[in-house]
C-alpha cells in the first residue's frame, strides 16, 4: 500500500481483527455485485469504500425515478442510465482506486460461470428465484463464496453460502428449485425504503468477513427480519444430501 491507502484505509488497519494484513486482502480482492438496486447500492457503495480492489456490477435495468426512494447507488440526473454504469460512476466518487466494471446485461448461466470463476466472493443482490438458483449454481460449481440478501415489504432476509468446506447449505438446500414459492415484487408489493440499507450493509461486511477471513460468517444460518418490530430471527439451516446441486445423493 502506498501512503494515500495507508491514509484512507487507516480505520481497518487500527483494527486487531484486520490490519494492514487484512487490508491488503481487501485491495486484492474481486467482488461480483449481481443487481445495483436497493441491495446492490449500499453492498457496492460499502465494498468500495471499504477498498476491495475490483468489483464487478451486473445489471441490465436502467434508473427509473421510482428507484430513488432506495437504491442510494443512483441520483436524480442519472435516470435513464443503465444502473450498472450508475453505480461504476457513484463508485469512482467514492474511491477512485478501486477498479470497477460496469456489465450491462442480464447474465445467463454460462454467462455467470465465466464471472464467478474469477471472483474472491459474490453477491446476490437480485430479486426472483430462477437468478437467485443460477448464481448459486455457478458459486457452488466454482467453490466461491456467496452471500445473499433479499428485502420486501417491511422484512428481510441475509445468508451465507460458502462451498469451500463442503459442509455449509447452499440456497438450493434452503430453497429447492423444484418447490414454489410466492414471487413478490417490489414494484407492486413496495418496500421499506431502510430495509435495504439495512439487509445490503449487512451483506458488505459478510463479504469483507470472508475475503479477510475474521470472525464467523454467517454459513448455515439464515437471519430473518422482521423491520415492523425490529425483531431479528436466526434460524439454523444444513447441508441436504438431496440437495439437487450441492447433495451428495445427487453425484456432487
């Protein structure tokens, strides 16, 4: 690091559990953002001010003045832009020094396999089933990390998948993609506007827990909240030997 990082960065490194050890992790990381919405604004916002050192957004929507009461990523001026380079340019204000590509597509599976391939940790910042089950897919393929967030209405929900021990739940054990599940969204559900600051903030510092490796994540738990009460409920989940993309009965 050179002495502007040692300078912006200075808070982390005070800190015992990371250090300019832990920092330099950050700088040599590579995030995947998928979604730069209500989730994606404050998780890309808080990676690039905390100095992970290349994330990649992924969104093929474009700012619409109906976004702004949420996604923090965007401004007035901006509407009409592709969300993703929205969020590239609020994440050059915030810290020049991070490298940020802009990806303006709805990525499919082969798609998500090449991007999950190269990175440090992902996450999934979008809002329906089949492109949540897509990115888990590629994440367990890859032995990736991902960390998941989900917000509507007044609750919210945050987990964490991570693949590389081979003992931990993906979202598949937790949600099977063979079982429905009610599709809600935003646009006609609404949503707490907080809510999301409050689930994306929660799964930034997830994320930066993994790639320093301190602390316990939150692999094999699944936090529910309820905003109404301001109640969280942490409910213990397992992998399934079903499971039809982690489980040992199905070959993997």
């Amino acid at each position: 690091m050179d002495d502007q990082q040692l300078l912006r960065y200075s808070r982390h490194i005070l800190l015992d559990d990371i250090g300019i050890e832990g920092q330099e992790k950050l700088l040599a990381a590579h995030a995947v953002v998928i979604g730069a919405g209500g989730l994606g604004s404050p998780v890309a916002l808080y990676l690039a001010s905390a100095g992970i050192g290349r994330i990649t957004l992924v969104d093929h929507d474009t700012v619409d003045l109906t976004n702004l009461q949420r996604q923090v990523l965007h401004t007035t001026e901006r509407v009409g832009q592709p969300k993703a380079v929205s969020g590239q340019q609020a994440l050059a204000a915030i810290n020049p020094g991070v490298a940020v590509a802009a990806l303006c597509e709805r990525a499919d599976d082969a798609r998500l396999a090449q991007l999950v391939a190269g990175a440090t940790v992902v996450l999934d910042c979008t809002d329906n089933f089949a492109t949540r089950h897509a990115i888990n897919r590629a994440c367990v393929a890859a032995g990736v990390p991902l960390v998941s967030g989900a917000a509507i209405r007044m609750d919210g929900q945050i987990a964490v998948f991570d693949p590389r021990s081979g003992q931990t739940a993906c979202y598949a054990c937790l949600f099977p993609p063979d079982q429905q599940f009610e599709e809600v969204q935003c646009s006609t559900m609404g949503v707490f506007a907080p809510l999301v600051g409050i689930i994306g903030t929660m799964q930034a510092a997830e994320a930066l827990k993994l790639v320093t490796g301190i602390g316990e994540s939150l692999a094999n738990r699944l936090l529910l909240l309820d905003a109404r009460s301001m109640e969280w409920t942490s409910i213990r989940t397992a992998k399934s030997a079903d499971c039809v993309v982690c489980g040992v009965n199905h070959g993997n």
